[in-house]
C-alpha cells in the first residue's frame, strides 16, 4: 500500500471521528438525565435538612436541660454549704455545753463524796461543831440553797444539750438529704451530658451528609450548565451550518496565492488524486473561511502540521502543510481570524486546502468567491 493512501485512510478516520459529535438531541437527553438526577439530590438535600433541623432541636433542648441541672446542682451545692455552716457552731456549743455539764457533775459527784466522809448525817456533825447557835442556821441554809442552785443548773443545762441535740440532729439530717439530692443531680447531669455529646455528634454527622448532599448538588448543578452551553454551542453550530450552505461561492480564500494543484487532479505516478488545493504561498498568514471550532491541531503523516474547523453539521475546513498552527483544539473562531503560518514543509512553500461535507472531500472552488481574499496582516 501506497505511503499516501495509509495517510488518506488516517486522515479519513480523523474525519469520521470529528463529524460523530454528540447530536442536540442525545445532549437533551444527558440534560434532561441530569436535571432528574438534580431534583433527586435536592429532595435529598431537603431531607438531610429537616434531619439537620430536627437534631438541631433536639441539642438545643439537651443543653437546656442540661443548663436546668447545672443551675440546680449550684443552688443545692450553696444549700448544702449552708447547712454544714449551720451545723459546725450548733456542734461547738454543743461540746461547750457537755464541758459545763460534765464540771456540774464533778462538783455534785465531789459534794456527795464530802458527805460520806463526813457521815449520814452531816447537818448533826455541824451543829456540835459550830459553837455559836445562829451561825449553825445560816451555815445549814446556804448549803441548802446552794444544793438547790447545783440541782437546778444541772438541770438547765441537761434541757439545753436536749434542745442542742435535737437542733444538731435537725441540721444534720437536712445535710444528709441535701447530700443525697446532690448525688441524684450529678448521676442526671452525667447521663444528660453523655446524650448530649451524642446529639452534638449526631448533628455533625447530619451536617457532614448535608454537606455531600449540597456539594453533589453542586456538581450536578455545574454539569447541567456545562451541558446547557454544549447544546447551546451545538445550537450555534447547527445555524453556522445553514449560513455555510448559504454562503456557497461566496465564502473569501485563506489567504493570497495561486492554486498549484486543483482539486480532482492527479498526485504523481501513486494513483490517488488532490481532495483540495496546493495554494503556492510562501510566509503568509492563513486565517478560517467561516466562523467555527478547531477540532484537530497537530502534525498528521504528509499532511504535515495540520489544523481542522468544524462549522456545523459536518463541514469542515482543512489547512495543512503550515509551518506554525496558532490556534489550539477546542478554540472558537470568526470569520477572517489567523489561525496558521505557512513556511516550507513537507509539500513545499505554500498551503493544503480543503472543504468537507462530512467525510467526503468537496471542490473549493465551488465555496470560495475568487474575487474575496481576506486581507492577511504582514507576518
């Protein structure tokens, strides 16, 4: 097989490759596929919000409670302060009044032993020891009273730790009590504490699965718009179509040069023809026909470098044999823009030139006006 044909055969195959673009109608149907895919994760998104807000109010209440215990916990714990408080004095005066009452004791205890010294009948022994009549008297009366004063301070005293002990049994019962409601609040502020770390992580959980939904969401809402402008540059394409059809043999040359070779003719002894134009043109800028999309822009086998626009529908452009390609794939072009150098390549000085309908090779001459040359800026 003849070098030229394999090149043909690629180049074809290049063609065929670049008209087989997604159609309007297959990317309606990816957008529609994603806008349903959208609704779907909004209704997610709707879900994991109410989720959100339902754990949302469930903190919120567990901090409340938990804000009721602790103000509790604080007042009980004051109470309970005050309650030892009361209860330290109320103990001291009590151990005060018991040294009283024991010094009572001692001294009756020490009255009583000076009695069985002096005998059963103490009073007989004073009267024969007391010379004066009268001073036996007043000796037998102070002792009576002073007997009577022991006995009644005695007394007061044994009511006064009965009221000290009641009132110290008081104080510390209600200790007790606060004590044991103190323990009561700190077990339910615990166990309060504990569910409210888990719906603290519950809501962060709930607001990491609101965040993927909105974040999903996001990205199908990017895709919509990236598909939304492909059908709209689809849309574009499928208009430039009809104004290329409507501009045959009025559509202005690449650049300025004579044709050297016409399309149809012969390629030397290797059997195959010139599907375009070999425009002699040496150093001189080549700009697109029509406006458009480069779809190819590299070097391809004799073609040499080349670069290819697609202006709707399957027609397409060709410009090969350039020495520099100054726009990229996937660049939109206008009508008259540079989009490539010539030099000295692979065919010679000048530029390869073809229009295409699909993957069939169409006659420039029957698109381009002779008399419209685009002017080409000095390189």
């Amino acid at each position: 097989t003849h070098p030229m044909a394999l090149v043909h055969r690629r180049l074809l195959a290049v063609l065929f490759l670049l008209s087989t673009s997604l159609s309007a109608q297959q990317l309606q149907q990816d957008l529609d596929g994603v806008r349903e895919a959208l609704d779907a994760a909004q209704q997610t998104l709707r879900e994991r919000q109410a989720q959100r807000d339902e754990l949302s109010t469930l903190l919120a209440q567990s901090q409340s409670q938990v804000q009721t215990l602790n103000e509790r916990t604080e007042t009980l714990t004051t109470a309970l302060e005050r309650a030892r408080a009361a209860i330290a004095p109320l103990q001291e005066a009590l151990d005060q009044l018991q040294q009283e009452r024991d010094r009572d004791l001692q001294q009756v205890a020490h009255s009583w032993a000076q009695r069985y010294r002096e005998g059963q009948n103490p009073n007989l022994r004073l009267v024969l020891s007391v010379e004066q009549p009268s001073a036996v008297a007043r000796t037998l009366a102070y002792q009576e009273y002073l007997q009577q004063y022991r006995r009644e301070q005695l007394g007061a005293l044994e009511q006064r730790g009965r009221e000290y002990d009641a009132l110290l049994d008081s104080h510390q019962r209600e200790r007790d009590a606060l004590q044991q409601q103190q323990l009561a609040l700190l077990e339910q502020l615990e166990k309060q504490s504990k569910t409210l770390e888990s719906h603290r992580s519950l809501l962060a959980s709930a607001q990491r699965r609101f965040d993927d939904a909105a974040e999903h969401r996001r990205l199908l809402l990017a895709e919509q718009e990236s598909l939304q402008r492909l059908l709209t540059q689809v849309s574009e394409l499928a208009t430039r179509d009809h104004d290329f059809l409507r501009r045959q043999g009025e559509l202005p040359w690449p650049l300025r040069g004579q044709v050297q070779h016409q399309f149809g003719e012969p390629r030397g002894n290797s059997g195959l023809r010139w599907q375009g134009w070999f425009i002699s043109a040496p150093s001189q800028a080549v700009s697109a026909i029509h406006p458009g999309r480069v779809v190819y822009s590299d070097w391809l086998g004799n073609y040499g470098q080349l670069l290819i626009i697609d202006h709707g529908q399957g027609f397409l452009s060709l410009y090969g044999n350039v020495e520099a390609l100054l726009r990229r794939t996937g660049d939109e072009v206008l009508e008259g823009e540079l989009v490539a150098r010539t030099g000295t390549s692979i065919l010679g000085e000048g530029l390869y030139f073809e229009i295409r309908a699909g993957s069939e090779p169409s006659d420039p001459r029957t698109w381009l006006n002779p008399a419209v040359v685009i002017a080409s800026p000095p390189l």
